[in-house]
C-alpha cells in the first residue's frame, strides 16, 4: 500500500539512525565485522520501501550485503518463491501477509526459525500470524512485523456536499441511497480486496456475505484489478466517481502526511462497519535452501525488521502499524485511528475454504 502512497524523506529517515545499534540486541551482530559481507537474498513484495541510510547502516553494522528483490504484490510474489522452490531466488521473504500464509504453508517454502533466546522470534508480537500461534505470534517460521487494517474510507467533502449521512452497517450500504457509491480491489489479484471479502464472510455468515454481495453488484458495486487503480483513478477524493474505498485505517493520516498544504484533519475518514474490517498481519520468514551463512544473515536481517528505528519508519513508509510492544507510535498515526473490533477468520477454515469464497465471490459479482 501506499509506496504505500508517496515516499518518507531521507533526512527524518537519518535522524532514526543514532539508535539503530541500541535497538538491535547484541547477539543479532555477533557475526558482524568478518571481512567479507554475507550476502543475502529479500524478496519482498513491490510496497516495501525502507530508508536507504537505514538499510545501509544494517548492512555495514550487521556485516551483510543485501540484495532486494520485489516480486510484484504480496500473492504474486508467492507464487514466484513457490514455482522456484527447486532453485530458490531467495533467502527471506518480507510480506507474506496472514490471507496468504496457508498458502506458504502447504507449499514447504517456509524455513523454521532457529531458537534464539530474545528474538523477535521468541518476545511477544501486538498482532499474530494466526489463532494458532502463542504470544509471540509466529506460524510456521512467520514471525510477524507489522499490521494494518483493511476498511472502508469516505470521501468527507463530497458526502457533505451531498448531504447523505454515512451508512451505519453493510446492510445499509447496499440500499438505493447508496447505489453507485463503493469501488473494491478484486479479492483474486489484491490482497486488501481479499482482506474485505474475509472480513463480510467472518462477520455476516458464508451464505449472508455472498447474499450481499449479490445485492452489491445490482447496487452498482465496481470492482477494479487493484488498490492503487480504487484509490487513485476511481475514488472521489482523487477526482474519480466512487466516494466509498476499500482502503486501510491509516490511509487518513497518510493523507495529511503528504497533503501539500498544512491540515489539521484528514480530507478522508475511516468508517468501521461491522463486518467490514480486517486485520491484515505482514511476516518475515527464512526461506528453505538458503546456506548457513544466508540463513544466519537472514536472521539478523529479520531482527532488524523488529528494531525500534525500522518499527517506526515503517510507519510512514508502509503506512502500517509496528508489531513490536512498545514502539512509539508517529504523531501523524492520530488520524489513523484502529478499530475497537475487526474480523478474523481461523487459520483452519482460511485453509480449508479461502479458496471455494473466492471462487464464489467471483461468480457472485463478477460472471
């Protein structure tokens, strides 16, 4: 998300520098300083943008040489690390989010994390991977790094100008008043439109959700490839016709963040229906076939991912909120408000039925 929507200037990045070393336990450099830098392998998803100063410092500190490699969108670079399992193009993945992580699973791509007392694998995580996990909240040699949530955003000025009040629940949503209004990623190539999907099945019942949506499409509901095309051509606030987004709770504040002038509030607004939010986990992972010294690397560089300096800039960067306790929040995330509930769905059914809803869904609303 975002790029997650603009990108974070390299002078606030550098001041987050000075305590990159503080934040990172001493036994994660414990290889650090050998002559030669170890390389290793990230794959990543096309969202990831960390400060390059930081990363810099990681490499030089840490004694690794980094090679990032973005493999489009979260699912699309599932794919490529499952079909070149054979011959692995990485050594760790960042961004496996908690809607793809039975997929990684029953692929065997995923390494265990080596025991590691005080790791970020090992401290607790303020979001888990899965219901299956323990305080920690790592699945499978995931361990989780950041969190956001997927919801709807409102465009405040055109429903002002309107005088429509917001609709207080999906129901609502899907009565005449608001025909025409929502535009939604299709849940089979974007991970936020697979997030929605969950979320209106978690919280209304498997045949409830699909009667809705089957409600939605004759209520005009346009469905698009991805987030950035809803966001940025089809949504109200940036000059499209859709005043109702599938989008993220922090989008908000990202808004004021950029904004060329100086506001006070956000131009958009959260509404948190229910049935209508869900949390999305992103994880960082060893990757099978990785050598002992890229596996060893990798560790660092996922305690990394879990340091102060990166929990906060990936605030700004990925406009998601950070996984470790603890970590200051950025002022700017005032506007990006999280909801008192969200849905979930089990890592047992998610396995056993993601698929099948998405199947459903596409024959509901699209064919």
């Amino acid at each position: 998300m975002w790029q997650r929507f603009q990108r974070f200037g390299v002078s606030a990045a550098a001041a987050l520098l000075s305590a990159c070393l503080a934040a990172v336990p001493s036994w994660a450099w414990a290889q650090a300083g050998s002559a030669a830098a170890t390389p290793l392998r990230v794959m990543t998803h096309s969202s990831f943008d960390l400060p390059k100063p930081l990363l810099a410092r990681f490499e030089q500190e840490a004694g690794v040489k980094l090679q990032l490699i973005q493999g489009g969108d979260a699912g699309e670079m599932l794919n490529k690390l499952i079909l070149s399992q054979a011959a692995p193009v990485a050594d760790v993945v960042y961004g496996i989010d908690n809607t793809l992580l039975p997929r990684a699973l029953a692929s065997g791509i995923l390494a265990p994390f080596p025991h590691v007392v005080g790791s970020a694998a090992q401290r607790p995580a303020l979001a888990r991977m899965a219901d299956t996990a323990g305080p920690d909240g790592v699945v499978g040699g995931l361990v989780p790094i950041n969190y956001g949530y997927v919801n709807l955003n409102i465009d405040k000025a055109w429903f002002a100008q309107k005088g429509l009040t917001l609709p207080k629940s999906l129901q609502e949503l899907s009565s005449p008043a608001y025909q025409g209004l929502l535009v939604v990623p299709n849940p089979a190539t974007s991970s936020p439109g697979q997030a929605f999907m969950l979320a209106t099945v978690a919280g209304m019942g498997e045949q409830a959700a699909f009667d809705w949506w089957a409600r939605m499409r004759a209520n005009g509901v346009k469905v698009v490839k991805g987030w950035s095309e809803a966001y940025y051509t089809e949504f109200s606030r940036n000059g499209g016709s859709r005043p109702i987004v599938v989008s993220y709770a922090t989008s908000p504040a990202a808004e004021v963040f950029y904004s060329k002038e100086k506001i006070s509030a956000s131009p958009t607004a959260n509404v948190f229906l229910p049935g209508a939010v869900f949390r999305q986990v992103e994880g960082a992972a060893l990757l099978k076939g990785a050598s002992p010294a890229a596996q060893a690397a990798g560790v660092k560089f996922i305690e990394f991912l879990r340091s102060t300096p990166v929990q906060q800039a990936l605030q700004t960067r990925l406009w998601m909120y950070p996984a470790e306790p603890g970590t200051p929040h950025h002022a700017v995330l005032q506007h990006a408000q999280e909801p008192k509930h969200f849905e979930a769905v089990p890592l047992r059914v998610l396995t056993d039925q993601a698929g099948s809803w998405q199947r459903r869904w596409t024959q509901v609303v699209i064919k």
